[in-house]
C-alpha cells in the first residue's frame, strides 16, 4: 500500500478544513485567574485537545503554542498565546512545560524565537515591538537554555546543552523534551545532548543575529553569527555519523553517539545547521522513516515496546507525529527539496484526512504504518482534538495543496 492508494476528495479537505474551524472554539479557554495548580493566564488560548479519556486539557503548552499558531490566521489570538509565554517566563524564570504548577519545574522544546519571528513576519509588527520580544528570547536562551547553574542546568558539555528538570530526573527532563516517551534517550535523558535541542539553539542565535541586522546592530549581528558557527561545528563534531550520514544524539557520559535513527535528525534542516552535502544525505535516508500515511518518528523495532516496560514509547514507531512532518517538509523546502516537501506533505494529509472522514476528529498522532489502525499509545492514552495536527493540517493544505 503507497501513500498514493489513501483516495480521499477535495470536499474531504473542506469537510476537515471546516470542522477545525469550528473545532477551534472548544479549544479556546480564558483562565485570568490561578485555579488551583492552574496558572492564570493574561490573554485567551488554545488547548491541545479536548476531554477524553479522564484528560481534561485546561492548559496553553509551550511548544505545542507554535504548531497551534501557524493554522490560525488571527492577529489577537496568535499575539495573545505569544504573550502569555513571554508572562510566565517573567513570573517564573523559564516558559514551564504548560501553565500549571506542577509543571514549573521543566520547560519544553525551545521555539520562542521561531514564534516571535512567526508574528513579526506574518503581522508586520514594528521594529520596536520585535526588539523588546527578542530581548526575553535573549534572557530564555541565557538563564534556561545555556545555564550551567542551578536551577537550570543544561549546558554541561563542550557548549552543548541537554533537557533537564530541577527534580534532576530523567523521565522528566524526558518530558522536557516533548518526546515523552522515545527510545532515544534509554530512559537517561539527562546523560546525552539531544540533536533538536541543539539545532533549535543554533536557530535562537540565528534569529538572534537576524533581528540584529533587522535592528541594525552590526556587531552583534557578528557575535551571534559567530556563535552559531561554533555550535554548528561541535554539533557535527560529535552528533553527524559519516558512515551512516545521519545525526544522532550523543550521550556524553559514555562520549558514543546514540543508534536510534529518529526525525530529530531534520531539525537540522530546518533549522539551516546541515550543510548542503549533509541534507542530501538527509533526503537520501528518508525513504528509511517514509511509509504509507506520512513519516515514522524513529525507524521501526519492536524492542522498543517491550525494553522499557510500562513507559510505552509513542514517540517512535509506528507513529507520526504532525510537528515532526512540519518540522521535515519545511527543512525540506528550505534546502530546495520542493517536491519531497510536496509529496510528504500531501501524504500527511490523506492521512488525517482519511482518519477524519472514518472517525470525524483529528488525533494528537496517527499509525503511518498502518493508517488504519489507532496510533500506539504511550503512558496515556491517545487523544484527540488536536491543536497542533489541526494547525499543520491547515497550514499543509494552504501551502502545498
């Protein structure tokens, strides 16, 4: 079974197109004041998903916020979900996993500077607007991300940081990393310098001497230039394996690359570290991940199922997972690779398509390998809504199809 043999219709797509649109307002939550672990919040949001399973969603999350954002086309809204990130990174000192309490003690994947530049770009904000909101990407980058302190310590080798939490536990800093659960980290997440986290800290000091330029400071253009080529050479150093032409994230207890092949790898597209012959090894080992509805987030073995007992790895094969094709097609098109952006992202789509014709709703991940099966669930079951499948699906339909 191809991608191509998933038949679905135009009115399909606008079917899908117009239940998200009407599906977004019972993701929509204002909670000005704190609710017991809940913290208020200074502007309305969208939550992942919506009550299932004995999961209630009441909470606007970090990285989910992004992926969320680029398939609402409303200036308030968008503006307003970035501005609550910017809040609790003043009251706390970190953008926490989600506006919770219980939640304060990690953050999640990094994206503010990509978020910043997502409405700067796409609302035309002004150069005073864009300079007071890199500066707190700036104070994140500098306090969270690239802190060798307590409570924040997470550069701890050559210039490289890791995912932590201030409970110094590994399935929490784990959670940090969005992928809660993979077989990435052998359930050590603290022990290795994970591939994404370093690429999207290569983009923060590539956004950074970006909005310098923007704001007309030279010098520090250069000094954010310059360290983005160092943390690009040390990330080639130690995670780009030449034989396998492949990244990997590396455990630098044990200084050995990783040998789980995972979609972390394409943020190294995205985020422009990979150098031109890099990425066309890159491409070249898609067709590793690339199955019938889109792309598996590790390539598959069924040890990873059994090995870790009850901490089920959904983050991995058979499932896909809507930031992770966004994050590939878009690295895709970045490097001039079109037509593979086009045909994954097409293949994604009659995907979750497909899934909503048989089941109307959209799911927080799907069975690429058998996409008419469920997902493999992890720790909780799986759930549906879904903010950031709703947001790519759209912003996959409007861009490629």
């Amino acid at each position: 079974m191809s991608g191509r043999n998933i038949q679905i219709e135009q009115s399909d797509i606008q079917a899908a197109l117009d239940h998200i649109s009407e599906f977004w307002t019972e993701l929509k939550r204002t909670s000005v004041k704190n609710d017991a672990t809940l913290i208020g919040l200074p502007n309305p949001y969208i939550v992942p998903g919506k009550d299932r399973n004995g999961f209630v969603f009441n909470e606007q999350y970090y990285w989910d916020s992004y992926f969320i954002a680029i398939g609402i086309n409303d200036e308030e809204l968008v503006t307003g979900m970035l501005d609550n990130l910017i809040h609790l990174y003043k009251e706390f000192g970190l953008i926490p996993n989600a506006n919770r309490y219980y939640f304060t003690s990690r953050s999640q994947p990094p994206i503010l500077t990509t978020f910043i530049f997502h409405v700067y770009d796409k609302y035309g904000k002004s150069k005073s607007w864009l300079r007071k909101y890199i500066q707190v990407a700036k104070q994140e980058y500098q306090t969270v991300w690239t802190s060798s302190a307590h409570p924040h310590m997470r550069k701890v080798h050559r210039g490289l940081s890791r995912y932590y939490d201030i409970n110094s536990l590994h399935d929490m800093a784990e959670a940090e990393s969005g992928w809660d659960m993979t077989p990435r980290f052998q359930r050590q997440c603290m022990d290795y310098l994970p591939v994404d986290l370093n690429c999207l800290l290569y983009k923060y000091e590539a956004d950074f001497a970006r909005a310098a330029h923007i704001l007309g400071e030279s010098s520090e253009e250069r000094i954010w230039h310059d360290a983005a080529e160092q943390r690009q050479v040390i990330v080639t150093r130690i995670m780009w394996h030449s034989r396998h032409g492949f990244f990997f994230d590396y455990n630098y207890q044990e200084k050995k690359k990783s040998n789980v092949w995972s979609l972390a790898a394409y943020y190294a597209l995205w985020t422009g570290l990979a150098s031109q012959e890099q990425a066309k090894s890159l491409v070249d080992k898609l067709e590793r991940f690339e199955k019938p509805g889109g792309l598996t987030t590790t390539i598959g073995n069924a040890m990873y199922y059994s090995l870790f007992g009850s901490a089920k790895t959904q983050w991995a094969y058979p499932n896909g997972w809507a930031p992770l094709q966004y994050i590939v097609c878009e690295g895709l098109s970045l490097y001039g690779y079109e037509e593979k952006a086009k045909h994954l992202a097409e293949k994604w789509v009659r995907n979750c398509t497909k899934w909503f014709v048989e089941h109307n709703e959209f799911q927080e991940k799907y069975n690429v390998v058998n996409t008419s099966l469920a997902p493999a669930e992890g720790v909780y079951p799986n759930q549906v809504g879904f903010g950031w499948t709703n947001g790519v699906y759209i912003y996959f339909v409007e861009k490629y199809l």
